[in-house]
RNA sequence: UACUUUAUG
C-alpha cells in the first residue's frame, strides 16, 4: 500500500491525472487504499486544479469505509481556499465538525493563508483569536502567514508586532520570515532596517535558500543596483548554489 | 523519515 501511494504521490506532483486514475485502479485489485491513498488522490486533484473531483473522492473514500481525518480535511480546505468559494469552505469546515475532526494548527494556518491571499485582514486577525480561544499554539507558519499578509498589505507595525510574538512565543523565526520580513523591509525602502536584518539573520544561525538570494536579487535588481546584484550572486555561489 | 498549510520567480 506504501509503496503505490508513494508512486500515486509522484504521478499526482507531475499533474498526471490519467497516470493516477490508472495506478488507483491497479492497485485496487491487490489491495484496499487507506487514509493516505486518498489524501494523496485528493491532493493530486488539488494540483490539476479539479475541484469537484476531490469531492468525489472524499465520497468514494466515505463509501470505502475509509474515515477521513485531520489531513483530508485540511486539504480540502485548502483546495476550497484556493480554487473554490468561500461556501465550499463553510461547507468543508462544518462536516468536519459532525465528523467529529477537531481543527488543529494546520486547519488554522490554512485559513489564515487563504485569507492572507485575499487580503482580508480582519479575518485572518479572527482566525488567529479563534485559535487563541482553541488553544492551539501559533506555529512558525502561522506567523509567517501573518508576516506576509502584512506584508503585502505594506503594514510595517503590524509586521514588527507579529514579529515581536513570535519570538516572545518562544518560536524561532526561520528563513522564510527572516526573507519575508527584509522583503517588508526593501519594498518600503527601509535599506538600513533590512541589512541589519540580514546580520541578525547570519548571527542567529539562520541560512538564507534560494528563495532569499532570489528575493534580494529581485529587490536590487528593480532598484538598479547592479554592483549589489552581482555581490549577491558571489555570495550565492560560495553558500554552493549554481547559478542558471 | 508514505498524505495537508507560509516567502522569490
């Protein structure tokens, strides 16, 4: 069973619709698909964009005896999130509570990414008080969401105060906050804030990834600073990244 | 170390 989910899982990341349905099939005749087969089945729509297709699947799966669980369901709302409505999420979000699924950290994190994409700070700022009242602990993504809400919202307080809990929740921040918040930074021209960022990011440990370089060469590039541009390219290269 | 959520393109 491992073993064809795991090969359902690569058919479903290289969008391979056809390939999936064929391998779900096969392997229905030796043997019987579990939670993981058909979270990875919902997942593979979610990447060929068909939404009502993992409504189907949720179904099939149901039929199965096969109960879903806190991962269907947060896929789900992703999907929803992404490619459906706000009513499908309700939806999704409700018979999860008859089924008894209680959300956890990731089921809020989702919802506050989905509306972070949709700019809707007051109910992502809801999302994060709900999870107060649930005692669920903010994780490094709920924070990060946060950061990039506020971020795209150019609302630099409520960055650094996002930042600020995070690290008096005891939460590390990572690379992707460090990149999320010198981005903040770099768009709103705050130069110095940004570099003495990047220090703090090194002094912590933290390493920047692709994502980083290719922020800060984006960042210099559309403020023409060449020299910086290349200097980040060096560095790029010395931390072993190759260049394309 | 089989499945879900965040940053650049």
């Amino acid at each position: 069973v491992i073993v064809y989910t795991t090969l359902l899982y690569v058919l479903g990341k290289a969008r391979d619709l056809k390939a999936v349905e064929f391998i779900f099939e096969e392997m229905k005749k030796e043997c019987r698909p579990n939670v993981y087969t058909y979270n990875t089945m919902i997942l593979a729509c979610r990447r060929a964009n068909m939404v009502g297709e993992a409504k189907i699947w949720l179904q099939k799966m149901k039929e199965d005896g096969v109960q879903p669980n806190i991962v269907t369901f947060n896929s789900l709302i992703d999907i929803y999130g992404k490619l459906g409505t706000v009513e499908e999420l309700k939806m999704v979000k409700r018979e999860m509570e008859v089924s008894g699924v209680q959300p956890d950290v990731v089921t809020f994190n989702t919802l506050i990414a989905f509306y972070g994409r949709h700019k809707m700070v007051e109910e992502a700022e809801a999302v994060q008080r709900e999870m107060e009242v649930a005692g669920v602990q903010a994780d490094i993504m709920t924070f990060n969401s946060l950061l990039s809400l506020y971020g795209k919202q150019g609302m630099v307080d409520k960055a650094e105060m996002t930042w600020e809990k995070m690290v008096m929740a005891g939460c590390k921040p990572d690379t992707t906050a460090f990149t999320l918040l010198m981005s903040l930074y770099k768009k709103h021209g705050m130069v110095e804030k940004a570099e003495a960022l990047q220090k703090n990011m090194l002094r912590a440990g933290v390493q920047p990834n692709i994502v980083t370089f290719n922020m800060l060469i984006d960042s210099y590039g559309k403020s023409g600073m060449v020299e910086k541009v290349k200097s980040v390219q060096e560095e790029m290269e010395m931390a072993g990244f190759v260049q394309e």
